[in-house]
C-alpha cells in the first residue's frame, strides 16, 4: 500500500507540475521585460489555475474544501480582510474563496525573492512586500503606501495580523501595528475571517501526505465599520481573535462528533 500509496502521490504531483509549469516559465521569463505580461499571466494563474488546483486534489486526492460562500453576503463592495494564518495555501484558498474580488495580500519581502512562480506573481501584482531591514519606517511607508494604492485601484487588501504561520492550527498573539496602519491610510471596513485545517499540510512535506486528512474551510465571522481611533482598532482584533477562537473550537468539536 506504502508503494501504491508513492506511485499516485507522484501521478497526482506530475499533473500539478504539467498544470504549473508554463505559466512558471513564462512569468519568469518575460517578469524582467514586461510587467503587463507578468500581469496577464499572474491573472491566469489565479483565475484559472488556482481553482483547477484545487478541483485535481479533490479529485485525486480527497482533498476537500468547504467554502461557506452565504457569509459573503454581509460584505461590503470593498474591505479590509483580517484572518488568521496556517498555511502556505492560504492565499490561493482565499483566491478561490473570493474569485470576484481583487485580493491583494501583506507578506514578508523574502516571498519576493527567488520563489519559482510566487515571487514575480507578488511583485508584478504589487502585494504588499515588508522589508525586515531598514526598521519600522520603512515597514509602516511600505504599507502606506500599500493601502493607498489598494484604495484606489479598489482592491482587497489581506493581513495576517499574526504575522507568521500557526504550526498546530492555535492561534497566535495578534500585532496590531500593520492593521492599524492600513485602517488608518484606507479607511475601509473590516471583514473578520477565519480558516481552518491548513494547519496540517504547513509545509511541502506535509501537504501530499495530509491532503486527504483536511477539510480546509474558510467563512466570513462579522463585518465591522471602518473604524475611527486607535481603541476601535484595537477593539477589532480583540474581538475578531475571540471570534475566530469560537469558530475554530466549533469546528473542531464538530470534527469529534
């Protein structure tokens, strides 16, 4: 079974790989000679490959996703989303979630760098890239600017208030500092979302092996008004890390039963 088990992990990888791969080299290739074709291309690859990405692991795989797409319904025509971080999957599990919106997401600026297919994507997309050197000035400029142009292109801008990736699905400490700054420059309401389950495939090693242990969800909790002085802002990721805390102790009580 071990065998057999190797042998469709590697048919299933194979046909990724087929799926991936032009649009890999072909990002890669024109990102230093024109940005309007990285565009096009990264377009594609978030409308078209992404959801087909998904669809070839649910096939092959059992990998199951639940969207809870009636949560939507709450949300306005452009917002902030803050949601809780598990896995490198999550941006396309968001893309696919929300393939009418134009989701721009806050990221570390390694992502922007040397990653086969991410990092021009990233770049030519403009997400928001934070540079670790040159201090806070640099960091809160480069998201002020970020939202800025979210703003007025109504794009969606993503932050992962708790900056890094849960490895046991708990969830972190939330850092204010980044959503402050973007509610302060944008201006826009706050959608509270929570996944769940990426947990288990947080690495390239883990995600063959578990694809078909997770159920990766995704739901819209509450939608707040843009909110005005810091004590709302803060008032917002206290209530929103209770929120996702309920929802994910429901979840996974449900798991039990």
């Amino acid at each position: 079974m071990g065998f057999l088990s190797v042998i469709w992990n590697t048919f299933v990888l194979f046909t990724l790989i087929c799926m991936l791969m032009p649009p890999t080299i072909g990002i890669t290739i024109f990102y230093p000679i024109s940005k309007k074709v990285c565009v096009k291309i990264s377009d594609y690859i978030v409308h078209r490959c992404a959801p087909r990405l998904f669809k070839i692991l649910g096939t092959y795989k059992k990998f199951k996703t639940t969207f809870y797409s009636e949560t939507k319904s709450m949300l306005p025509e452009q917002f902030i989303i803050i949601s809780n971080h598990q896995s490198l999957l999550d941006i396309p599990l968001y893309m696919a979630f929300m393939p009418e919106k134009d989701l721009r997401f806050v990221a570390k600026d390694a992502l922007g760098r040397h990653v086969p297919m991410v990092s021009a994507m990233l770049k030519s997309h403009e997400h928001c890239l934070v540079p670790r050197k040159g201090g806070t000035t640099v960091a809160m400029r480069t998201i002020d600017s970020f939202a800025r142009r979210c703003l007025e292109r109504k794009q969606i801008p993503v932050i992962f208030p708790e900056g890094t990736r849960s490895k046991d699905g708990n969830l972190l400490k939330f850092y204010s500092a980044g959503f402050r700054r973007i509610t302060d420059t944008a201006k826009l309401p706050v959608a509270v979302c929570v996944i769940d389950d990426g947990y288990k495939m947080n690495t390239m090693a883990t995600i063959m092996e578990n694809l078909d242990k997770v159920n990766y969800r995704v739901k819209v909790l509450k939608v707040y008004p843009a909110p005005e002085t810091k004590e709302e802002q803060m008032k917002i990721l206290d209530e929103a890390h209770v929120l996702m805390q309920e929802q994910l102790d429901k979840w996974h009580q449900e798991d039990k039963e």
